[in-house]
C-alpha cells in the first residue's frame, strides 16, 4: 500500500469511520494511505483511500491501527476535518455499543437516530473569534441511515431503524445503577464515540450515520454476561464481517445525494451569529473549508 503526504490531498466521496481493517474487505482497490496536518492536529491515523464499486472512499481507524486511543484521547475534530479536506460528503460510521434493550439483542445492528450526550470534550469546530450555533434536532442523515438500514435487512441481518444512543467518556463501563438509570431515561444503546462524531459532522456539513454493533447487554441484563473486554471484542469479530457486507452493498448502490431528502448539507446555514467583518483572518483559513461559502467578500 503506498503511502503519500501532500499539501493537496485526493479526493473522496465516502468515508468510513470505524475499527482496524475495515478497508480489508473484497472490492476494495487502489489503496494507498494518505497522512493529513490539520489546524486541530493529528486525526487518529492515516486515511485509507481506494475505490469500492467505482467510487472513491476514505477509511479512518478511529482509534488509530492497533487500537492505541482511549474514547477521549480521540482528536476527533482532526478526523472529521480531514474527511472535509478530502471531500467526502457522506461519513458510515462503524461503532461497537451495549444494548439497553431487551430488543436489541448482541450481534444486532442499530442505525441510532438520537443522541444523549454525557461527555465533556471539545465536539465543535467554533471559537476563537467566531460563533455559531447548529440545530441538532435530527442529528444523523435520515436518507443515509434508511439506505443503509434497507441494505442491511436486504442480506437478511437483524436491523433497527431508529434509536436513542447514549454516550459516555469512559473509559470505564457503566455501572449497574447508571446501566439502569439509562435504560429509564428511555436510552436505546450506550457507546463513548458516535454523538461527538455526529456533532462535528453536522457543522462540517457531512452526512453522518452511525452502524452501531451491539455486544453486551450492558450490565442490566440479570440473565446475561455482564460487559467486558473479551465479550465485546468476541461479538464484535463475529459482526465485522456484517458490517463490511452492509458497507460493500450500501457503497456500490448508493445513488447520487438529492436536494431536500435531508439538510445535512445546508446545515450551517443562518447558524453563523458572528458578523463576517469581525471574525479573526486567521480563524478564517482555519475554519475555511467549513465557512467559506457563508463568507461573503
């Protein structure tokens, strides 16, 4: 695999946003890695680009290869800066997520709608000089994450569409009394990765879904295993390979983004509080690739 740094990046139209070796799927060609500088530092790794299906994708390993970042250690605004530098336009996240529903069984896979953030990080590309303030009522890509739900019922895995996630700092799991608070608060699933992804992607512009892969009940569940490291990493090797095979299918159908199915692409539009005269030149470059076409002059 080459591997490539430059000051003008290749392009891409999808990104995929997950574990280790997601890019290790048939049908995947061309690849070459591609290291990224951004104003808020360095993503997690190097981006994977190739084609899949004749269309150019960009992988990103979360966590960095070899799984070397906690949940908060992310930088997760390099990351999703970088997929905006490369033109990606719509993002599949892959995450792992304990159920809090006896619905929602290990193994499935739960397209979440809904977000209820519990963490305490830096989840916006604003300040310093600039304010904007983004609605984050319908908080995924509703067109993206019905495509991939209907892709994922169509090879005959057990899908949801729609649910609440709720996510945590970790890195430790919940606690039994906080596991059941969740679940009265009306929570669906609980991961430490997909709401700050969310955010940052609805100011950068980006269709956003997350694929979440249930391996525990979490520590509710009186009958089952109680969450640990060796349960979620065995549920989530037997889903890898559902989650490529909804990624293969979903990326070679995926028809052209149309105007008024979703608002993703508008969504910073009026946002932007903070007169254009006012705001730093510097913070300007900074943030250009977001707020350039808002910017008048």
């Amino acid at each position: 695999m080459a591997s490539q740094k430059q000051s003008r990046p290749p392009r891409a139209e999808i990104g995929i946003l997950g574990g280790t070796g997601l890019y290790e799927m048939d049908g995947v060609k061309k690849l070459a890695e591609v290291r990224l500088k951004t104003p808020f530092g360095n993503p997690s790794d190097a981006y994977i680009l190739g084609t899949l299906a004749e269309k150019k994708v960009a992988f990103l390993s979360r966590h960095g290869r070899g799984h070397r970042l906690l949940p908060f250690e992310i930088n997760y605004r390099a990351n999703i800066y970088g997929f905006k530098t490369l033109g990606v336009t719509r993002i599949i996240s892959v995450n792992s997520c304990g159920s809090l529903r006896e619905g929602i069984r290990p193994r499935d896979i739960v397209f979440a709608d809904q977000f209820f953030d519990r963490t305490h990080r830096k989840c916006t590309f604003f300040g310093e000089g600039i304010a904007a303030h983004i609605s984050f009522a319908q908080p995924v890509c509703p067109e993206l994450s019905r495509f991939l739900y209907a892709t994922a019922k169509g090879l005959d895995l057990r899908a949801h569409l729609g649910g609440a996630y709720l996510c945590i700092d970790g890195p430790a799991f919940s606690s039994k009394a906080e596991s059941v608070i969740y679940r009265s608060w009306g929570c669906d699933v609980i991961g430490m990765t997909a709401a700050t992804e969310a955010k940052l992607c609805r100011e950068a512009e980006i269709c956003y879904s997350t694929m979440n892969l249930a391996t525990d009940y979490d520590v509710w569940h009186a009958e089952e295993k109680s969450v640990s490291v060796e349960l979620i990493l065995e549920n989530l090797r037997l889903n890898i390979d559902n989650a490529k095979a909804v990624i293969r299918e979903a990326v070679a159908d995926l028809p052209p983004h149309v105007e008024g199915l979703c608002d993703c692409r508008q969504a910073l539009k009026n946002c932007i509080v903070t007169d254009a005269k006012l705001i730093p030149a510097a913070t300007k470059r900074r943030l250009g690739p977001i707020i350039k076409k808002y910017l008048k002059g």
